[in-house]
C-alpha cells in the first residue's frame, strides 16, 4: 500500500511539474513594420531548434525594418533565426532580438506574462501585458531576459525572494 501512494504521488507530480513551468508569450515589435514573436519555457523544449515547437524566421524583406532571435545550432545550420523561441524549463533564460534596418523608435509590447517571474527588456521590467516600451533607433540587438527567481512587489521593486 505504501509502495502504491508513493508510486502514485511521484507519478502525479511528475504530470504536474510541466504545467508549473511552461509558459508561452507573445511579443509585437513594430518599427514601421510589426512582427509578432513568442518565447517561452515549455516541458521538452531544447536551447537549440525544435521542429514542433519554435517558429523558424523567414528570410529577410529586401528593405524595411526586420527583427528574430538568434540562433546557432549545429543541427539546423540553414536556420539562423527564428520568430517564436521555446526553451526549456529553467531559472532565468535570456534572447537576443536582433533587430535589422531599425531607422526609427520601435515599440515593443508583451501579449502575456508568465505567471511567476520577471520579464525586463534591455534591464526595464514588463509589469503587465498592457506596458509599451519604446526603444531608440539604430541598436543591433535587444536583450530579453525571464528570471524566475525574482518578483515585482506591490511597489514594483524587484525583490530576491528568500
């Protein structure tokens, strides 16, 4: 009987930890040209390509803004970039947004927010869903960065939890 709760307890918690941890949110970059992305942390998810899972970035317009995470993996070496980036289920993850052709200020807005944690882009915290960033002209790559191990307060300081 013993051997049965502990068996059924271990195989419930297995169920249950993906649900925990996965999360999905979608981004929209727009500077001049929109482009809808997504990141997230999913239960068998790899850092490199998943075929099932990320989004692989077309090839770039011949002009006009064009941003993708980037990519390296020895797998897929004709995929340099994609536009929805799942990783794997962890503590903190960053993305690189590189950004292309960027000649004026680009908004960046976040769909969603995982449910713990905190999302900042280039060091400024996502509060809510409804935030826009704006971000000045010209840079090379923009910085996503998910840490679970932090948390916004009601004062929207960022505190380490204990």
């Amino acid at each position: 009987m013993y051997m049965r709760l502990k068996h059924g307890i271990a195989i419930l918690i297995l169920a249950v930890a993906p649900i925990i941890v996965a999360w999905r949110a979608g981004i929209v970059v727009d500077a001049g040209r929109k482009h809808e992305l997504q990141i997230g942390m999913e239960q068998g998810a790899a850092d490199g390509f998943d075929a099932k899972i990320d989004r692989p970035s077309p090839p770039p317009p011949p002009m006009g803004f064009y941003c993708f995470f980037s990519l390296s993996d020895t797998n897929y070496t004709f995929i340099d970039g994609l536009w929805g980036d799942i990783r794997p289920p962890a503590d903190s993850a960053l993305w690189n947004l590189e950004m292309r052709r960027w000649e004026t200020p680009a908004t960046i807005r976040f769909d969603s927010l995982p449910d713990s944690g905190v999302i900042s882009v280039d060091g400024r915290i996502i509060d809510s869903s409804t935030d826009t960033i704006v971000l000045p002209a010209n840079k090379d790559r923009i910085e996503i960065e998910y840490s679970a191990n932090k948390e916004k307060t009601s004062n929207e300081e960022i505190i380490e939890p204990e």
